[in-house]
C-alpha cells in the first residue's frame, strides 16, 4: 500500500471534519469511514481518486485535479485542464472582445482527505499541479482489507487539504494559491461533497 | 500621363503607410497589456513586436531625417516600383495586425500564437525590406 507523503505538501486552506460526518463512532475501523468518504466523492462526481496509507492506522484519499470557478464550483470542463478550457465554445462579439484582450485566468483545485490520529502539520514544501497528479497516479485504487478493519485510534480525525492552483493567464504556469479566498468548507461544499451546513 | 512619380512623394506615402499602421498595432499591443492578456509575461509579447516592426520603422524614419536635412532634387522613381513596395507594406502590416486579431480564434496559446506569427512574417518582411531599401537607403 503506497504511503501518502509525510508531512503532506503544503496546503492552501484546511479544515478539520465534523466528527459525526464521517466518522461515527470511537475507534471505528477504517472501512466504513473510507465508505463514506467515497459516497462523498461519488456525490460531488469524482470518480477519479486514489488512496494511501497513514502510517498503519490512517489513510487519505487523493482527487483528481479539478477546474473550478472563483467560487470553487467546477466548470463545465471540469477535467479539462488545458488553457483551451475557457476558450467560448461559439462566436459572439463580446466573446471576441473579451478574448482579444483578457487574459484566461484558471483556477484548479485537489482536495485531499486524511483520517489520522497523527497531528497533520505541512511541509515546507509546496505543491504543483503536477507533482499532484503524481501522486494520484501513485496512489490505490481501493483500501486493502488489513486496513479496513483497522480501528482508527482514539484521537483520529479527518481533515481536509485543500491545494488550490491559479494560472493568471494562458501562458503561465498555475501555481499554488498559499492563501485561498475561500475556506476549505466553501471549498468542500462548492464542490458538492456535502452541503455547507452539514460542515459547520 | 507620367509613369514616375517623386522619390519624396513615394517616401512619404510609404512611411504614413507605415506610422499609420505601426501606431494601431503598438496602441492594441499596449491595450492588451493593461488589460493583462498576456498576464506577468508581457514583454514576450513586445519582444514580438519590436523586431516585426521597428526595424523597418526606424530605417524609414531615419531616412526621412536624413533627407530633411539636405537638398533634395527632383529624383523620380517608377511608379510601377513604388506601387509594389507600397502594396507589399500594406500586405505586411495587414498580416502583422492580423496576427493579433486573429490569436483569439487560434488553439494555440496568446504567446504561442505570436511566437509562431514570425514563421510568415520572417518571410514577408525580407521581402518588404528589399523592397522599401530602394526607397529609403538609395542615395538621394
């Protein structure tokens, strides 16, 4: 089972999950929270995601890049990342206008869940866009079964990372928003992982 | 009716031509600049204006300065010389502003597209330089 990196990447905003919403019980074992986890993705569409281990009592699970508007909610071409995503589909002359002299600004978003007892402090180091499709492509596609009915410890938890990237233009490069405009629960409920007051 | 007309006519018509256009690139180059087209990487776009065009602009406008301080006679040039060369500018300059225009219907990049812009305009603009040298480097 690959191990999530530790300590994870520097972050862009971060929230520790109610505990009732994905965990339902003291020392529960780690499928059903993962379950969970996963009925949340499957919500909010991600279908494309991988899995790590914490240590040997904890796991995080990894989504896939995403677009997304100022708001946080994905874009119709949300999977797209390429500069071409912005780009209006049919003519008008505002449209030209508009693309004639405004830059294409983008805005991307990896959202990371871990569900540790550890305590989550960041790296030093900051993340990419691509050192984090990386590590989706690194990760599993499933929790193995030791660790499913693994108990998660007393003090376990599960927060989200958020890594939020802006591209100021279609020639530059996205790089790591260090500070989001958006907290990490805006950011979870934008993007249709549970409602905003479930978060609170 | 006379197939000549004046060198000092010919010069004038070809660097209004020139400022004229220039000056409509240059004021759409900086439009999009403020407006933050090309985000933090703006000077690549000038890099691709100043070697389109200024060039060719500076021989033209140091030319004029040169014979602004002579004499000059009564020289004529063919008018069928001066019609291509004036045409040939305008073609450039059309291609060139074109270039801008057109980046937004491209798939390619702001930068790109103007990166690649020099594949035709490298081209044309030997051709416009030869042309326009008979106008402005021949000896008045």
């Amino acid at each position: 089972m690959p191990q999530f990196p530790w300590p994870p990447p520097r972050w862009s905003s971060r929230a520790v999950l109610p505990a009732a919403l994905v965990i339902a019980r003291e020392s529960e074992p780690l499928g059903p929270i993962f379950d969970r986890l996963r009925e949340a993705l499957r919500r909010a569409d991600i279908s494309e995601w991988s899995v790590f281990a914490v240590g040997g009592e904890g796991f995080a699970i990894v989504s896939r890049l995403e677009n997304i508007d100022d708001d946080g909610r994905p874009t119709p071409t949300r999977w797209s990342i390429d500069r071409l995503s912005a780009r209006p589909r049919s003519f008008s002359i505002p449209g030209y206008i508009a693309a004639l002299f405004n830059a294409s600004p983008g805005r991307y978003r990896v959202v990371a869940f871990v569900v540790t007892a550890w305590p989550v402090t960041a790296s030093s180091s900051h993340a990419t866009p691509a050192t984090m499709e990386n590590l989706l492509a690194s990760g599993a596609g499933d929790l193995p079964y030791e660790l499913r009915i693994t108990p998660l410890p007393r003090s376990g938890r599960c927060e989200a990372l958020v890594y939020e990237f802006f591209r100021p233009s279609e020639d530059d490069s996205p790089t790591q928003v260090t500070a989001s405009r958006l907290s990490a629960i805006q950011h979870l409920a934008a993007a249709g992982l549970w409602h905003a007051e479930d978060l609170r | 009716m006379s197939d000549r007309v004046t060198l000092a006519t010919a010069q004038n018509r070809l660097a209004i031509l020139w400022l004229t256009a220039t000056g409509a690139i240059f004021v759409l180059l900086l439009a999009q600049t403020v407006a933050g087209k090309y985000g933090g990487q703006a000077e690549r776009a000038w890099a691709w204006f100043v070697p389109a065009l200024v060039p060719t602009l500076s021989l033209i406008l140091s030319s004029l300065a040169y014979a602004a301080t002579k004499r000059t006679g009564r020289n004529t040039v063919e008018k069928r010389a001066y019609r291509i060369s004036f045409l040939l500018s305008a073609f450039y300059l059309l291609v060139a502003l074109s270039t801008l225009l057109l980046q937004p219907f491209s798939d390619l990049s702001p930068l790109e597209f103007l990166s690649m812009s020099h594949l035709w305009l490298g081209a044309l603009q030997g051709l416009v330089g030869v042309a326009l040298g008979a106008f402005f480097t021949s000896k008045m």
